[in-house]
C-alpha cells in the first residue's frame, strides 16, 4: 500500500495472517501535523472504534509515551481481543492492531508481545518529534537549552547572572488568534530558592502576577541542568471486517491500569 502522507489519512500498510492459531495483525501508518502522544493518540482512537479497553500501558519514550492497549469488542455477537500497539519516530506514527477470537487469544499472547518488542522504524533520521523544534538556550545562571516545537512563538527575556527565562504562546490560525496555550519557562540560581515549597510558591505567585488562573503547577527547586537531549480469517477465507461504528454500544467496562 502507499506509504502515508502529510496531512494524509491513516493508511494500512500491511495485514498479515496466521491460521493456527487464528490470528491477524494488521499495520496501519499515518503522518502527523502536529505533536501529540502516541497514547493519548489511542486512546482518541479506540472509543472511535468501538473498542473497549481492558488494560492500559504507557511507555515514556523521547518521541512521547508509546500506547499499549488490550482492548475487546464483538462481531457478529461473538467476543474479539486485540492488543494495540502505538509509537512513533518524527512525524510518522504507526498502529499495530493484532487480533484473534477471545478463546484463541490466551494461545497468541507471547507471540504478540515478542512481535511488540520487536518493532522499530529503520529510518529514525527525522527525530523524535512530529513537529520541527527550535532550541532556547543561554549561559546564565548556568548553561541550558530547551527544546520547543517552532508553532509556539517565544519571547526571550534580558537574563541576568540570577535567571533566564522565557515565555512560549500557541495561538489558533482563526482570526482573531486564540491563545491554545501559555509556557513560561525559567532558570533561576539555587540559592534563589533553596526548598521546594519556596520555589513552588514564588511560581504560584509570578503566574498570578502576570494573570494566569493556575490549575496545575510542578516545579523542580533546584536540579543540575543537563543537555538531554481484527480481521481474523484461515489462509483461504476473506478478511472478517473489524467494528465499522456501527455496532451496538458495548457495555461500559472498569478500565484497568496495568502501567
């Protein structure tokens, strides 16, 4: 199939077949236009779908958290499982469904998971992340750099041998622009705030100061900055159709966290 394109639709790139035990997965691409998690990415996906989690696992990675799913749903009333599997290198994010009827899956389970951690893109040149970034960086208090995606506009304040800071907008492309988003970011000497708590209160404080309602705020008072940087089917039969929407809604279920 047609390798996936930017600003492109999902594509399925491959579906492969087992017969005994009864087993597909099924290999889907899509080129992303913005940054966006793998996982949170599945899980937008899922309930689009009609699959029902049944555990959840993430894996922090630099390109962001991996998505790993085993989820269920019903075909011609009787109960499938598949396990869905999501990560990405730069732009190009990849979705591997496996799935089996739910009295085959127990006999799969360890070959599913071996074809899980063995996967990997060849090609990893375009960098961790689905959107180019810019570098801020400065010598004082203390030499660092941060990395943001170049939608934000940044404004760099005069630093001093106490702090260097910046502050970082996303604004919408309607017009008049609306603020999506708001990053102030600083580098203050340690003895600016040595606990905490103090350094936690002074954020709290500057945030108010300039007019933003906080909701959740996380602070590291002092550290030492580093550059850190399924369509199941036998050989010979048709591809049984995954949910289409439109199915009964399944029953709602506990999600159970296994990560």
């Amino acid at each position: 199939n047609e390798e996936p394109k930017p600003n492109g639709p999902m594509t399925s790139l491959a579906l492969l077949n087992r017969p005994d035990p009864p087993c597909d997965l099924e290999i889907f691409t899509q080129w992303l236009d913005a940054e966006i998690d793998p996982a949170d990415w599945l899980n937008l996906w899922l309930p689009a779908h009609r699959i029902t989690p049944i555990s959840i696992k993430r894996a922090e990675t630099l390109g962001g958290h991996i998505g790993d799913v085993l989820g269920s749903w019903n075909v011609d009333g009787a109960q499938w499982l598949g396990r869905f599997f999501c990560l990405k290198a730069g732009p190009r994010l990849a979705l591997l469904w496996f799935r089996a009827p739910a009295p085959d899956y127990p006999r799969i389970a360890d070959d599913i998971f071996l074809s899980m951690a063995t996967f990997a893109f060849l090609d990893e040149s375009p960098g961790p992340l689905a959107e180019k970034v810019r570098w801020i960086a400065n010598a004082q208090p203390i030499p660092w750099r941060v990395a943001i995606p170049v939608s934000w506009d940044v404004k760099s304040e005069t630093p001093n041998p106490n702090c260097a800071s910046f502050q970082a907008n996303l604004l919408s492309t309607a017009t008049p622009p609306i603020l999506l988003g708001k990053l102030s970011y600083a580098v203050t000497s340690a003895d600016q705030a040595t606990t905490y708590e103090a350094a936690l209160a002074q954020a709290i404080a500057g945030s108010f100061w300039i007019g933003l309602v906080v909701a959740i705020v996380a602070v590291v008072a002092t550290l030492c900055l580093r550059e850190i940087p399924l369509r199941t089917t036998h050989h010979d039969q048709a591809p049984t159709p995954p949910p289409t929407g439109n199915e009964p809604e399944p029953a709602q279920e506990e999600l159970v966290s296994a990560g």
